[in-house]
C-alpha cells in the first residue's frame, strides 16, 4: 500500500510539472491554398507569374520561409493519374524564384480575444529555359517556419502543408525506352549482372531492372536480382547493375530482364557468357633504348685537327 501511494505521489509531481510546460507550449501551424496549382501550359523559354496563400492561427507571429524541390511519381496516383503519360522527371525546381520570402506572418485577434486566421499571398516567377523538356513539370512547394529564438516557452510545429505546383511545357511528350543488352562479369567474389538501357523517349525519367535472371543451360533459375532506379536523359544509355551473392562459374549463362520507367516497361532476354576474372596486364615489353651518338669523339677529332694545323701550317 506505501509503495502505490509513493507512485501516486510520485505521478502527480510529475504532472504538476508537465502541465504548465504544456500548457505554455507556442504552436506553430502553416497552411497553404491551393494543395495544387496548375499554372497550364508555358512555351520554353517564357516566364508565368503566380501566387499562393500561407495561413496561420499561431497565437504568436514567426518568419516563414520557402523551400523548393522536386516533385514526385506519388502525385500521379489518384484523379492526376491521366497526366503520367507526359510527364518529365526533369528537376524544375530551379525554374522557380519568389519575390517576397521569407514573410513575416502575424496572428490578428478580434474583440472577444479569439485568434483568427492571419494570411498572406505569395507571388513567385516561373522561368522555363530554352532547354526544358516538354510535358508536365512538377515542383513542390514547402513552407518552412523560422521560429523565433528566446523565451522560455517550448514549441511545436504542426499542420505544415505543401503546395504541388503543375505546369505543362508545349511540345511533345513521350515517356519510352529499349533494352539493348545484357552482360555479366566476375567482380572479387560477387557476379555483376549489367543491364544497358536507353531512353528512346523525349523527356527524362528513373528507370529500374525490377528483375535481372540468369539461369544455367538446363533452363534453372540460379539467381533473381535487381537494380537501383538510375536517372535518365532523352537519348541516354545508362547502365544499371545489380549482384548475384556469388561468383558464378566461368561460361555461358541466359538472362533475363524487365526495366521498369513509370510508364511502362522493357522486356529483353539473351545470352551472356562470363568470362575468367581478368589478370593484372603484363606491361607491354619496351623497345631497347638505341645508345646515343659519341659526340665526344666528333668533338675530341675537331680538336685534334685543329692542333694540327695550328702546330705545322
């Protein structure tokens, strides 16, 4: 019974000292309208104004901030889902360039002393280069609260929200790509399976070897494996790779392989044949240097000759 009674003792010390921290806790919060702004379509090399707003109901007034970074393939999941055929992977973030961040955002109260919801527009520029790819472009647009530093109260931040920016470059835009081959190799104790894939399409995106197989002659499957997602360019071969946890044995092997792109997928299966680990190359035998001229002699005859005539002409 003492000890249930020092716990309880125990447990409302604690509270009594929490509370108050809690209680006197600034929370931050951020919101921005629209979730997604569609800007619509922009010709390479024009410039879109726009603008957004930030919202708070923070009982104390803070900086806000603007980070930018690229968007994301999650974005196309629901009722966008339509646009994905045309969209680059292209980074477009640096496209973006704010006028008046970072703002300062401050809680107005009314009479009756309730907080209400203090909002500020934001106006940004978008500049499309000569370079963009066409389709559609996606930029994430992320507040970013700088709390102010002093003072004894804790702080929280919560209900930050994003802004997915969308824009469409003219032109035409096709996500596609081609397996051109497959090759392994011996590396130390590992086998590395090679997959060269290129982008036959007009606009940049991550490709991936879902699955890279080798199987032996008889048709049994050794190993199943995959690769990471390698950024592309239109036109671009890139290689992607991946490691069987062992060294397979010297010879003729068949691969398979599916490349997934967003999009769709390539399919593409061959022989490879894997060759002995390579030897440390000889160096090539060097050609026996030729001896140099005697100068000296040439030299040591003029000088006798010389002589010969100072000394009995």
């Amino acid at each position: 019974m003492k000890r249930v009674c020092l716990l309880l003792t125990i447990s409302c010390i604690c509270t009594a000292l929490v509370c108050p921290a809690l209680s006197s806790a600034s929370q931050f919060q951020v919101g921005v309208s629209p979730g997604v702004l569609n800007i619509g379509e922009i010709y390479p090399g024009d410039s879109r104004r726009a603008s957004f707003i930030i919202t708070t109901t923070s009982d104390q007034g803070f900086m806000v901030d603007i980070d930018i970074g690229m968007g994301s393939l999650d974005f196309f999941d629901g009722r966008h889902s339509d646009l994905l055929g045309e969209y680059s992977e292209q980074d477009a973030s640096s496209w973006v360039k704010f006028l008046n961040v970072p703002i300062y955002l401050d809680t107005e109260s009314e009479n009756s002393g309730a907080n209400v919801i203090k909002a500020e527009k934001i106006n940004f520029i978008v500049q499309v280069p000569e370079s963009a790819e066409p389709g559609y472009h996606l930029v994430e647009i992320i507040p970013k609260p700088q709390v102010p530093g002093g003072g004894s109260a804790s702080v929280s931040i919560v209900a930050i929200t994003k802004i997915n920016l969308l824009l469409k470059v003219v032109g035409e835009a096709e996500r596609s790509g081609e397996v051109l081959d497959m090759t392994a190799r011996i590396v130390g104790k590992r086998t590395m399976v090679d997959v060269l894939f290129k982008n036959t399409g007009s606009v940049s995106m991550y490709a991936k070897a879902n699955s890279m197989k080798l199987f032996d002659t008889g048709g049994k499957l050794l190993e199943n494996i995959r690769s990471t997602r390698t950024f592309t360019e239109p036109g671009q071969v890139v290689k992607l790779s991946g490691f069987v946890t062992k060294a397979l044995d010297p010879g003729a092997y068949l691969a398979s392989t599916n490349v997934t792109y967003g999009t769709g997928h390539a399919a593409k299966e061959t022989d490879v044949w894997i060759e002995h680990p390579s030897q440390l190359a000889v160096p090539a035998p060097t050609k026996p240097s030729q001896a140099e001229f005697p100068w000296w002699i040439v030299i040591l005859a003029i000088l006798i000759i010389a002589y010969i005539i100072y000394r009995y002409v």
